[in-house]
C-alpha cells in the first residue's frame, strides 16, 4: 500500500512512447518517402546553421543548462514516485473514561494482531502496516496462508482479530486485508487435519 | 463497501503502479543526458571526446540519408515505432494484476488468484472425494477453469461438480464476477 502518483507515471510512460512513435515515423518517412531525404538534410542542416550561428560556447553550454534542467525534472519525478512508498507510523490513541486514560502504543496493536495470527495453524505469516491514503491512515494486514485453505476463512478470522483490536482501544480502524499465494505456502506441507 | 478510501487502496491494490517501467525509462533517459553532457562540456573545454565530438556527431545526422542505406532508417523507424507502441501499451494498459476483490462489508479484501485457486480445489475434492491432485484449478480476470481427471473407471457426476465449483465460487463474491468452466478429462482408455 502505497501513495506513489500513478497518473504521474503513466503520463512520463505516455510522453516518452509518443516521442519514440514520432522519431520511428521521422526514420521510416525519410528511408521510404521520395523526397525524404532531402528534406531532413535541409531541416537538420538548418538546425546546424542556427546552432552555429549561436556561437560555439553560447550553443554548449546553452545545452548543457537545458540537459540540466530537464535532469532535475527526472529525478524530481523519479524520487516522488520512490519516496510514494514510505509508511505511515502505526499510531493509535486511547479512550478516556472515569478511570483514566488508556493509551495503546503503535507497536502493541501490530503486535497483538501478529500474535493473534500467529496462532492459527493455517497463516504461515502476517504482515501488518499502516498507510496513508488520503490522509487517512488504513491498517493494512497482509497474511499468507497455507495452501489450500478457504480465503473467506481467512478473512473472516482476521476480520475478527481487527473489530476485537478495534473495541479494545475504542478506535475504529479502517483496513485492508490482503491474502497472498507465495513460494511459502506453496512449499509449506498441505493441512490436511481432517475437521 | 462503501468508504472511498478503501475504494482507492482496493483500485491500487489490484493494479500495476508502472513505477518500475517508469525508472527504467527515466534512468535510460538521464544516462543519455549525461552522456551527452559530459560531451559537450569536454568539447567546450577543449579535452579528447570520449566517443564523437557533438560537432562531429551533428554533421553525422546532417549527413546520414546519404551516408547511410534508405534500408538503415527503416529498419530504424521499425525498432523505434515497436519500442514506442511497447512503451505506449504499458501507459495505457490497466495492468490489472492477478488479484481480485472479496466483497466483505466494511472492510477491503483483496485476494491472490493463488489463493482462490488452491481453496477452490481443496473444497471440491473434499465435497466429491476426487484426490486433490486430479484436479487443476486456473483462476484468471473474468474466468475460473476447473479441469478434472478422475481414475478409469470411476465415475463422476458432472452437473454435481459444477455445482459444486458454482456454489463456492459464488460464496467468495469475487469483484469483477468470474464464469466457472468445468472439464472432465478421460484418459483415452483405448490402448492404441
């Protein structure tokens, strides 16, 4: 779960794939087309003579700036899109009531889900985490359980341990539950244990 | 499930973001600038060039319709156009991946098609007393493919197995909705 800017990417994608289809049709215009040929000798030697005519020094590092400039660019983009996957810090606050205040600290909640988890002969192994979508924070829980068990058993298993955390520290949690296939339950032996 | 923020962590989770596309286009790109860069400047400061001097390398694409064979920038255009169109299709394309959406009331499930498949097997090889490795459960976008390979000799009620695989595929509520196709695969018994 993550906040990278998708359109942001495809976008670069789409950009770059329309200067790749316009210079591919540029090469097959100027090898097929009668004329070609002399057309891109007269515009690129146009270009030439407005770059000369620029000066040497002027022409060089005017391009240089220009090839900066556009490298920023990239690693601006290229940065955002990397930084988009950071976490979220797990945070939960308590509820106050005649006899105090309870505070639940980020890592009990995590871990309490984990240990809840980990108990159960079918998840192999359980991930929990915390985004931001939105600015709201979701609780992420992402299991692996063994091969061949009933995903909507799975979820509902975890659907409980969430509502069970959720009246505990009188916070409603928003999550999201992902259930994975992976090289661990493929490897892992079957359960077989007969119900 | 109504909260739109579970509706956007479901959308991206079961789509490709394309970052890794994307810096791979970037980093080619800012190789090529350096490159050029470093050129440029090692001319301007009257150093060897690495490769070609840009006069030089401008001259070379002033001249090369006639330096070069007509063939040479059609072959050219083609490698272009085909990296654009790959480039293009990778834009645009969803990039669904093989997951889907278990409805699930207030909260967002998103399942591996692993997962769906493994569990869709185990279920009817328990509900038909088929052994489990005779059967093969495929599980795409929009289809769920059930192939069955009972022993010789045994005989398999088709319309119950499909009802079967129908009621438990129904039960996981999978968002986009799946067709279940059932085969039942005969050894060919008659020894050639």
């Amino acid at each position: 779960m993550n906040a990278t800017r998708r359109g942001l990417n495809r976008f670069i994608l789409f950009l770059v794939a329309l200067v790749l289809l316009g210079l591919g049709a540029l090469a097959l215009a100027v090898g097929l087309l009668p004329g070609g040929t002399d057309t891109w000798t007269t515009v690129m030697g146009g270009f030439q003579g407005w770059l000369e005519s620029l000066g040497r020094d002027s022409a060089g590092w005017g391009a240089v700036a220009a090839f900066v400039v556009l490298a920023i660019i990239l690693i601006v983009i290229a940065s955002a899109a990397v930084r988009g996957r950071r976490q979220a810090p797990l945070q939960s606050t308590g509820s106050a009531s005649d006899a105090g205040r309870i505070t639940v600290t980020d890592g009990f909640a995590s871990e309490a889900l984990k240990n809840a988890l980990a108990e159960r002969d079918e998840i192999l192994s359980s991930r929990i985490s915390a985004g931001e979508i939105k600015n709201e924070s979701v609780l992420h829980v992402a299991v692996t359980p063994r091969q061949n068990t009933s995903p909507r058993q799975v979820a509902e298993h975890v659907d409980t341990l969430v509502t069970n955390l959720a009246a505990l520290t009188g916070q409603n949690l928003r999550a999201y539950i992902s259930i994975h296939s992976g090289l661990r339950a493929k490897l892992a032996r079957d359960n077989t244990r007969v119900h | 499930m109504t909260d739109t923020v579970l509706r956007t962590v479901v959308r991206r989770e079961t789509h490709s973001p394309r970052t890794v596309a994307m810096l791979v286009v970037v980093v080619l790109l800012l190789l090529a600038l350096a490159y050029a860069a470093v050129e440029i400047i090692l001319n301007l400061t009257g150093a060897q060039p690495l490769l070609v001097s840009p006069g030089e390398a401008l001259n070379a694409v002033v001249a090369a319709p006639t330096a070069l064979m007509p063939v040479a920038f059609i072959v050219g255009g083609v490698v272009l156009a085909i990296l654009g169109l790959v480039v293009l299709v990778l834009a645009l394309k969803p990039g669904r991946l093989s997951r889907h959406e278990m409805e699930w009331g207030e909260r967002a499930v998103v399942v591996d098609n692993g997962v769906v498949a493994s569990a869709l097997a185990q279920h009817l090889s328990n509900e038909s007393g088929i052994a489990r490795d005779d059967i093969v459960v495929g599980v795409a976008h929009r289809a769920v493919d059930v192939t069955v390979r009972p022993p010789v000799g045994i005989p398999v009620d088709e319309a119950q197995l499909r009802r079967i695989v129908d009621e438990e595929v129904a039960a996981y509520k999978l968002t986009p909705a799946v067709r279940t196709h059932l085969r039942v695969e005969r050894p060919d018994t008659k020894e050639s």
